[in-house]
C-alpha cells in the first residue's frame, strides 16, 4: 500500500541536499512526499541547530504535530538533521510522542528506522558518527529529476572550529570526495539536463587538502568548466583563509563560473577575527576582495556577519560596519550572535547587553539595506542572461531564472524557454528579485 510523508527542512544547503535523499530513500520503501502533515502517515524535521532560535523552533514544530498523533496514534514522528545529531537520546527522553532520531551521518539508515517503528519494534535511534571510510562510500548519488540546476556535496563536515560554530561537533570530520566521482556526477547530471551545477561543502576552499594525491578545488573547478553541455558552476560555502590566489584566478579565467562568490567575513575586527578562531585578518581579507575585483571587475560578493560576539567593543563593531561599506556586498546574511553550548566561545564572558547588541544589528542592517539597493538597481535597464529555471509560482505565464549573480529574475515567456539560457531586460527591482523582458532566445545555444 502506498504510503505518505510530510518533511519539513530547516538550516543550510546540506539540510537541503539531505532532505532530498531522505525522499529518494522513503521512495524505495513506499513513501510518496505530501505537503501538509494532517493525514501523512510519517512527519519528518530535519533540522539546525546552527542558532538558538533554529533549535528552538525544532520543538515547536513538533508540538504542532503531537495533536495529530492524539488522534491517529499510528503516525510515526521523526527528527534528523543536526539537532538530532546534537541531541540524540535526549530528543527521545524529552519528547514522548516522538518514535525516532537519525543523525548527519545516518540518512541512510532512515528506511531501516521507520521499518522498525512500524513493526512496533521500540523507538528508533541512529546519531553515531561514522568512520571515514564508510563515510566516503555513503556520498549521495545524485539524479537530476527535471531540475535545470543541482547541488553536488564534494565534501562533508568541518575542522575549522570557529569559536561560535556548532558544525564541526554536529557535521563531524572534513572528508572530501574523489574528484573522479564528482565530475563523473556532473557528467550524468549534465546529461540528464542539469545546465548548472552548485559545487557544495561547509569549507569548499579547503577541498582536497587532506586526501593524498587529490586535485586541489581550483583544479576541480576547471576541470567541472570544461564538460560539454554544463552552463554554468557556482560554489559554495568559502572559508576566506582557504581562498587562494589559485582559486580567486579562476573567476578571470573560467567560462562557466559565475561571476558571484559568497565569502563569509563575519566581523571586521581583528581582535574579534582572532577571538573567532576565523585564521585571517581584516587586511588578508581586503586584499582577497582586491584580487577578486581585479581579476572579475564585475564579480558580486555576499557575505555572513556576526554582531554582538562576547565583548565585541563599539569600535569592533565600527570596523565591521567598515569594512561592509568598503566591500559593497551585494547582500549579507546578518545575525546576532547566539551562544551554542559545547563551542569555545559558550565560555567566554558576554557582557554585552541584548538591547545594545539589537542596535548595532539594526545600524549594519540599515547600510546594508542602501548598499544592496544600490547595486541591484544599478541594474535597472540593464539587459542581463538569465538562465531559466521554471515557471513562476505566480502560474500567469511568467517563467523565472537567475543572473551570473544568482539575482531571481521572473518574465513573461513559455515553459520551453526552461535550461535555456535568454537574454532579458530588467525592468522593475524588487528587494529580494527583478522583473523582466525577454529580448532573445536561443541566443547563446
Ligand atoms: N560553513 C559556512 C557557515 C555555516 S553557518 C561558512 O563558514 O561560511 C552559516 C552562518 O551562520 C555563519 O557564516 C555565521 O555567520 C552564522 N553563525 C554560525 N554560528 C553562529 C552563532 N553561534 N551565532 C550567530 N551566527 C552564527
Ligand atoms: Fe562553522 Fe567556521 Fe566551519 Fe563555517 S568554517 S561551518 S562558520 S566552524
Ligand atoms: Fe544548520 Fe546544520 Fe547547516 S547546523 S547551518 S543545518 S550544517
């Protein structure tokens, strides 16, 4: 008998990339994805625990779901992702309507779990950190479905230990995968009718360092921009102490790389930098920009950026707010910063108060806000190739797709125009996504 599945995913691409393996594996056993829980036979969360406030929703989101069990008691509740990797047991002991937790290391072991509280077999549970080698034999193969766009996971997990992060202890170990297997992934990607391709690990930058004999991420970069067919390549996340002049060449060099790089400063201070564990400085990081705008004169750059880190002084922060102005990120990811108990910085003295924190947060807001409007409508009029994606949520004839910025753009146009890469003139800007024109299509088939 066919039966359904409600999942939820919170937190990171990995989250998203983990969730999408969770509905393949559920496939196998007879489990179709609904999108409302009320008569799903299984609820799935896979959550993050990167912040406070993304734990806390973890359990909120199940209180919503204990109703429904009150009523159909044979609806099987579970929690994975990086909170249940983090809580384990606990999850189980706290939460008594809940049947089971899987770790980041465990999705594979999903199938197996559900199968088990169907027969009644006790509560499942798998949050163990897996070896190496099991690890490198358990990377997702991926299929394309009818995406014009895919990630591909070419490592997992995080020796950085920034002082605030929780990844490392929630993600495990940095492996990174065979190159032959990635790009043999693209080229079965490519040939399903995937043009663009998403390079994904916590620290891609740092690729290959570690496993004798392997390319470095630059090396793989180029060799992923010479496979027929692909379009475009993007990555993501950089750690800017791994950005090398090596990788930063390549946005002058390779074809398909998209002129965009996300580059995580988190603070422009270099006490703070140094309190973070982040391995750079203000400078090195200044001079990284420098390069990159050097070698791609129209390269856009986003970033992350913590405020409020334990005794971050007024004029830290003035040096963040700073360097934000002199970078002109196109966007920034800005959070408060959020004490993760078991990281080193959960130690240190945070003297700050909440309402001082919020100030500087809403201060950095604001000159983002200028920033970001200026840039994206700087490009107003401007004509821009986009890569289509898909029809619009909107259903009125709009298709959508995305620049070399990874800026959405809707217009009006035909389903055919889907993995075909268009020209289009901007003519609105909205906050978060542009509208257009199409000029041509075909045009760079
Ligand atoms: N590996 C990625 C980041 C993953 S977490 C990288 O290094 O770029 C995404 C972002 O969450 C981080 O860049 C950081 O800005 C933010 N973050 C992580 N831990 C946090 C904490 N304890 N409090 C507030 N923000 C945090
Ligand atoms: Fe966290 Fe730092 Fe690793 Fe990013 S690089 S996941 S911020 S520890
Ligand atoms: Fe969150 Fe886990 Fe990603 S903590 S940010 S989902 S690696």
């Amino acid at each position: 008998m066919q039966k359904s599945f409600f999942l939820e995913t919170f937190g990171c691409q990995m989250n998203v990339v983990d969730s999408e393996r969770i509905v393949d594996l559920l496939g196998q056993i007879g489990y179709q994805r609904v999108d409302q829980p009320d008569h799903a036979d299984l609820v799935l969360l896979n959550t993050c625990s990167v912040r406070d406030k993304a734990e806390r929703r973890v359990y909120g989101h199940l209180g919503r779901f204990k109703p429904i069990k009150d009523r159909r008691p044979e609806l099987i509740i579970g929690v994975g992702g990086c909170v249940a990797q983090q809580e384990g047991e606990r999850m189980l002991e706290k939460i008594p309507y809940l049947d089971l937790v899987f770790g980041t290391h465990n999705i594979h072991r999903l199938p197996e779990l559900v199968q088990q509280v169907e027969r009644r077999d006790g509560r499942g549970n798998a949050t163990d950190f897996l070896d190496r080698e099991t690890r490198l034999n358990l990377f997702p193969q991926r299929t394309a479905g009818d995406s014009v766009t895919r990630f591909v996971t070419i490592m997992q997990g995080c020796d950085n230990f920034c002082s605030y992060c929780i990844v490392p202890y929630v993600r495990g170990r940095e492996i990174s995968r065979p190159s032959d297997e990635i790009l043999q992934e693209v080229r079965d990607l490519v040939a399903q009718g995937v043009r663009e391709i998403t390079l994904l690990g916590q620290n891609v930058n740092s690729y290959g360092l570690k496993e004798e004999g392997e390319i470095s991420f630059a090396e793989l970069l180029r060799r992923v921009d010479g496979i027929d067919g692909l379009e475009r390549l993007r990555f993501t996340t950089s750690h800017p102490k791994d950005l090398s002049d090596e990788l930063i060449d390549c946005f002058g060099t390779l074809e398909k790389l998209c002129h965009h790089i996300h580059l995580p400063v988190q603070c422009g201070s270099d006490r703070i930098l140094d309190a973070m564990n982040r391995g750079y400085h203000r400078a090195d990081y200044l001079a990284k920009v420098t390069r990159l705008k050097r070698v791609c004169p129209d390269i856009r750059l986003t970033t992350d950026v913590i405020v409020g880190f334990p005794g971050e002084t007024e004029s830290d922060f003035a040096e963040t707010l700073d360097l934000v102005a002199q970078v002109g990120y196109a966007d920034a990811f800005t959070f408060l910063y959020s004490k993760r108990t078991g990281t080193a910085a959960a130690e240190l003295d945070d003297g700050l108060q909440a309402a001082e924190k919020q100030k500087r947060f809403d201060r950095l807001l604001e000159l983002q806000q200028k920033n970001s409007d200026d840039i994206w409508r700087s490009d107003l009029g401007r004509e821009l190739e986009v890569l289509v994606e898909g029809e619009s949520k909107q259903g009125d004839g709009q298709v959508f797709g995305r620049t070399t910025w990874n800026r959405i753009v809707n217009f009006t146009g035909s389903a055919d125009l889907i993995g075909q890469l268009v020209k289009v003139r901007i003519t609105k800007v909205f906050r978060n996504s542009n509208l257009g024109e199409l000029l041509e299509a075909n045009s760079y088939q």
